[in-house]
C-alpha cells in the first residue's frame, strides 16, 4: 500500500493545520479572556460559562440549518472551492476581529461570527476529501491532518501565549498582547491555507445541478430520503450524533469547566497544549491502526475511552488531575474525530459528498448545540458544572449502543452481498 502522501494530500493537511489555531484558541486563550472579561463586568463564574455555552450553541445551530443548502450548492461543477474559500475568510476575518471588542457581550458576538466561519468551512474541507485521495488512503489521510493539525497549531499557539505571559517583560498591556495573539492566529490560519487554494480541483459533483431554492431543496428531500432507506448511513449518524456531542463539549469547554473548579490559568494552558502534543503522534497512531484493524472497532474504543474521560472529569479539583485528563483525551481526540470523518466519506456517494457532509454537520453541530446547551442549563440549575459534565458522560453511552447498531448493518450487507456473489459465482459454474 502507498504510504507517501501526494502533494495535493499534503496540502489537505494544511488546512487543518490552519484552522486548529483556532481550535485551539477556543478551548484555552478565549474562554480565560473571555471569562476575566466577564468577572470584571461583575458576571458570576457559573453565568459566564452559560453564557459561553449558550453562544458555542447559537454559532453551531446557525451551521447546522445552512449545511445541508450549502453542501447541496456545493455539489455543483466548480461551487466548493469559492463557497470554501468564503467561510473560510469570514472565520480568519472573526478570529482577527476578536481583538477589537471590550465589553463581553460584543466579544461572544464576534465570536458566534468567527465560530460560523469556522465551522462552516469545515463542511467544504472534509468533503474534499473525496477528491484529494482514495477510498484506501482515507483513514491515514484524514488521520494526518487532525494530527499535524494538533501538532502544527501549537506553533502560534505557543507565539501567543509567550507573549502574553511576557507582555510586561516587553513592555506592553496584557490587552495589547492579546490583540496581537489574535491576528496572529488568524495570519497563520490564511497563509497556511493559500496551498490548498491554489491547487485544490473538485473532482466529484453532481452532473446538471440546479442552484434555484426549488431544486436545492428537491435534492436535498432526494438525499434525506436516500439516508432513511440507507440503514449504515442512518445509525452512524445517531451514532455520531451522541459520542460526538461529548467530544466537541469536552473541547470546548474544558477550560472554562476547569476554572470554575479552581485550577489556575497557567495550568490550564499548558495541559491543554500537552493534548496537543500527545493527540499528534496517537492520530498518526490511528490511522496506522486502520491497516491492522478494522476503523469501526477503534471507533468503538475511542467512544468508550471518552466515557471513562467524562466519568474521571466528575472528581476534578486539582491540577495535577486535571493534567490527566489532558493527557488522556489527547490519546484519543485526534483518532475519533479523524477516524469519524473517513469512515463516513467511505460510506457515502461522492458525487454528493458536500451534501452529505453538510447532513453530517447537523448532527455534529446538532450535537454540540445540545452538548454545551445541556452543559449551560444544567450548569446554572445546579449551580455546579459537574451537573453538565454527567449529563454529556451519558450521550457516549447511547452513542455506542447506536454505533454497535451500525456495524451489525454493516455486516449484514457485506454478508448479503458475500451470499450474492457466491450465488453468481455458482451460476456461472
């Protein structure tokens, strides 16, 4: 099996490498700015983290609804690339933004825009998959790009925070620090892009596609009704549903639950750069795996290692435990989410891929809506985030019994068609 990865491949990766900047400023820079900005305007620690949750959830339902249109425009001879291009732009454009407001409520604004930029562009970059590499590539490629993603955005992650820690060394404000951290992410974010851009073909479209409403919205009923009748495809998407909801609330956020149980900033920071670090050699991990084991059985590992994850998160209050957990996830973020994207693009028509994946974004924003609105809720009922980090340990439960569904169905086609095949092959004899 070819193992080199091609010069288009390569510059696939990049792109994750660009935009986990930005992931990477959401899960540690951003909540601490945000939440002193909030404590300062005399915002409680518990409301803060709500009213993060609530915006996290507002920028992905806003993803989720556009999705499907967009991935149905996008199918279309030559659409990918510019619709890729301008979510990609306004998420580089918010980032850089984020500089600019003083008042918590203008910033979480800003934030929901980058946060749709982001986001959005993501339901492009991984239908390109199909047309960067093969079916039997997928798993190492899409593997590759989560971790170099994890390892690359560390680059101007650790620019930012040394100068942030090192603003009064230098000279400046700690707001002027941070005002440069963000354009530094997003300069980075766009250059390392520029590849991708400049060589990126869409290979797979759908012959004759319409881009009036009317004809968007009969594709897309065509698809919706292609996913009910397609039992794979449908119970991986409860499946992915509900482990992913966990996943991407871990993420995002980890660091605000980690100062609401008293661990300093500091010590955030730097576990948070150390899931970095691990999750970039175990993705590589992963996707090696793929050729000794099947991707649905290390999928099913991961969702379990995410439970216990969620379950040891419950006894955090130190940050020594707090450090483990960093460790721990970075073990197995960068394979769930990798590993997740390939296997559902193997799954899929590529002819329709954009569509697809704008379906799959539903259920991945779909799931992180209701992850950090789950989290915000019951963080402000209970008054403790401890109430939302158990309700989010539970969707990995119902997330693996869905997932277990889904290779039954698996196995049952590939039995069926075994039984066809050699029906034929008897035929002919």
């Amino acid at each position: 099996m070819k193992t080199k990865m091609s010069r288009l491949e390569k510059f696939w990766v990049l792109y994750d490498v660009g935009n986990s900047a930005f992931t990477l400023l959401v899960s540690t820079i951003i909540p601490i700015y945000y939440k002193n900005m909030a404590s300062a305007n005399g915002i409680s620690a518990s409301d803060s983290t709500a009213y993060l949750s609530y915006a996290i959830s507002i920028s992905t339902l806003i993803v989720a609804v556009l999705g499907p249109v967009l991935g149905a425009v996008a199918d279309n001879k030559n659409r990918k690339k510019p619709l890729f291009t301008f979510f990609m732009m306004m998420g580089v454009l918010g980032c850089a933004a984020l500089a600019i407001p003083r008042t918590w409520i203008l910033f979480l604004a800003i934030f929901v825009i980058a946060k749709v930029g982001f986001s959005g562009s993501l339901i492009f970059y991984d239908s390109m998959l199909v047309d960067v590499t093969t079916d039997e590539r997928m798993d190492e490629v899409s593997s590759q790009g989560y971790a170099w993603g994890y390892i690359g955005s560390c680059v101007p992650f650790v620019a930012s925070l040394g100068l942030i820690l090192g603003a009064d060394a230098i000279g400046i404000s700690g707001t002027v620090a941070m005002m440069i951290a963000f354009f530094i992410n997003a300069a980075w974010w766009v250059v390392v892009t520029l590849p991708l851009l400049r060589n990126y073909q869409q290979k797979y479209y759908v012959e004759a596609g319409g881009t009036n409403v009317r004809e968007i919205f009969s594709r897309l009923g065509k698809v919706f009704a292609e996913i009910r009748d397609d039992k794979k495809v449908l119970w991986f998407l409860a499946a992915f549903f509900f482990y992913i909801d966990g996943v991407y609330t871990i993420i995002e956020m980890a660091t605000s639950y980690g100062k609401d149980v008293g661990i300093s900033d500091t010590s955030l920071l730097m576990a948070l750069l150390l899931t970095q670090v691990v999750a970039f050699p175990c993705a590589i991990l992963f996707g090696k795996l793929t050729q000794r084991f099947a991707s649905s059985k290390l999928i099913s590992v991961c969702i379990g290692a995410y439970f216990v994850v969620a379950v040891y998160a419950l006894w955090l209050d130190a940050a020594w435990k707090f450090w483990m957990m960093a460790t721990f996830v970075g073990v197995f973020q960068g394979a769930i989410q990798a590993l997740s994207r390939s296997y559902y693009a193997k799954i899929i028509p590529k002819e329709k891929s954009t569509e697809y994946f704008g379906i799959f974004d539903i259920f991945g924003k779909g799931a992180s809506f209701m992850g950090t609105m789950l989290m915000g809720i019951t963080t402000q009922l209970f008054d403790t985030s401890r109430a939302g980090v158990a309700a989010i340990a539970a969707m990995f439960v119902v997330g693996f019994i869905c997932f277990q569904m889904q290779r039954r169905c698996m196995a049952g086609e590939t039995s069926q068609s075994g039984a066809m095949g050699g029906a034929a092959g008897f035929a002919k004899e």
